[in-house]
C-alpha cells in the first residue's frame, strides 16, 4: 500500500446547477513516502483541485482517498481537519497571505487555533522562519516583500506544525529564474529531510528536478 492512494477520484463542483464543472474524473495515483512529485498541464486541467484534495482542504465526490491507510473519503470535516493541521503543510497558489500582517504573525496562523501559548507559538514561528532564511524580515509586513520572500514565508507558514507532507501551488508562479531556483531547493532540502513534497508547476525546467511528473489534462490523468 502507497503512502498517498487515490483511486478513481472525481470532483464536480455546482453539482446539479447549470454551472455544474467535472473538474477530475478518475484520477488514480499512487505516491510513496519521501517522494518529490511535480503534477504539470494547462491551466483550468484540475491541477489545484487535485492538490486542495490531497491537502484535505476539500473533498472528492467520488472515489477513495487514502494516506497511510486510512480512508479519509470516509471520515468527518472535524477528523479531515485534525489530519490537515497534524500532516499537511500546504503552500497556497497566490500564497495566500494576510498582506497587511507581518511574516511572523502570518506564519503563526496555524498554531493561533492550537492550545500552544502565544509566547511559544511566536517564538516557533521565528524559528521556522530562520529555517527558511529570512528570520530578518519577521516583523515586516508582507505587503513590504518581495515575491521570492513572500513565498518564503508561505512556506514557513506551511512547515511551522513540522509536516510529514508537503504540498505546493506554483511555489515559483510569480518568482524570476534565480529566485525560483532557490525556492526549488529549498523544497528539496525538505524532501532530503524525508518529507514528501507534491507540487504544481508550469516550468518545465523545475518539472524535471522532480522524481516524478504527473501530467493532468481536463481532469485527468494523461501520464508520467
Ligand atoms: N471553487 C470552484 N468552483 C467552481 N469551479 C471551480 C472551482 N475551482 C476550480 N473550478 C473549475 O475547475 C476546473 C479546474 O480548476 P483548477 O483550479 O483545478 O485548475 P488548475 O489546473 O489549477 O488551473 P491553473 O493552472 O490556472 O491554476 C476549472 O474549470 C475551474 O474553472
Ligand atoms: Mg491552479
């Protein structure tokens, strides 16, 4: 048994509305622990909602779900979202930050919903920002950052609960050659750690760095 299973995932979203979109159809993988996968294809193809499910940030509508064989196309939000906090990092495309919030303050987010004492959770936060290399700009606003930085601090946000998963969205989306390079390696110094890294991208160049390319094309799976 795989580490991460899908088999014959589907998802609609709007279902029975005239807006009613077939975003996956049958989406079958198999991804072992430790492994760095990229997942590739048009814009539009499902990437992003292929990568909210494995993130547990939504659900299938159909197919089962594993990771570490336990179905979670079975269990309630509450348990989807004990999973999500204990396993999950997840990089959002767009970063998905609090723009007006300084770095730290973002990257406590997931901790802010935990019993952990503010005092700990800010000085976990800095760590973690130290281990992406920009512990200096902790108490700067992210709207005063770089797209390189920002994405740093997304992906310090991601790591602060120390997950075995890691998964991001166009982690080098908006980012010039030089600093997705750096980005890239950061990621892979993650996955040298032992984690497993799933991301989306549209550089090829990044694609082949990976142990393996998924190519997604209208919602499903077209090959490695
Ligand atoms: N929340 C949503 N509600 C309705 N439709 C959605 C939603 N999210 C995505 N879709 C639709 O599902 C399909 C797949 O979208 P998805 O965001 O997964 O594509 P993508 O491969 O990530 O594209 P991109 O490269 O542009 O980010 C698209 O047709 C999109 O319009
Ligand atoms: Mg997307």
């Amino acid at each position: 048994m795989s580490y991460i299973s899908l088999e014959q995932i589907d998802k609609k979203y709007n279902i029975n509305t005239a807006a009613e979109v077939h975003a996956l159809r049958g989406v079958s993988l198999e991804i072992n622990k430790g492994q760095f996968v990229s997942i590739v294809g048009p814009s539009g193809s499902g990437k992003s909602t292929l990568l909210h499910i494995i993130g547990c940030i939504d659900t299938a509508t159909g197919g089962r779900y594993m990771i570490q064989d336990k179905d979670l196309s079975q269990i309630n939000n509450k348990e989807l979202a004990e999973i999500r906090n204990k396993k999950i990092g997840f990089v959002l495309q767009e970063f998905g930050l609090i723009l007006n919030n300084t770095s730290i303050d973002n990257v406590s987010i997931p901790l802010m919903f935990s019993k952990t004492k503010l005092k700990d959770i800010k000085n976990k936060a800095y760590d973690t920002l130290k281990k992406v290399g920009i512990e200096d700009l902790a108490y700067k606003k992210v709207n005063q950052l770089s797209g390189g930085q920002r994405q740093r601090v997304a992906i310090a946000r991601a790591l602060i609960n120390d997950p075995q998963i890691i998964l991001a969205d166009e982690p080098t989306g908006s980012l010039d050659q030089n600093t997705s390079m750096d980005i890239i390696k950061l990621l892979m110094e993650l996955n040298e750690d032992g984690r497993t890294v799933i991301i989306v991208t549209h550089n090829i160049e990044i694609a082949q760095m990976c142990d393996r390319i998924v190519t997604i094309k209208d919602g499903m799976i077209m090959g490695e």
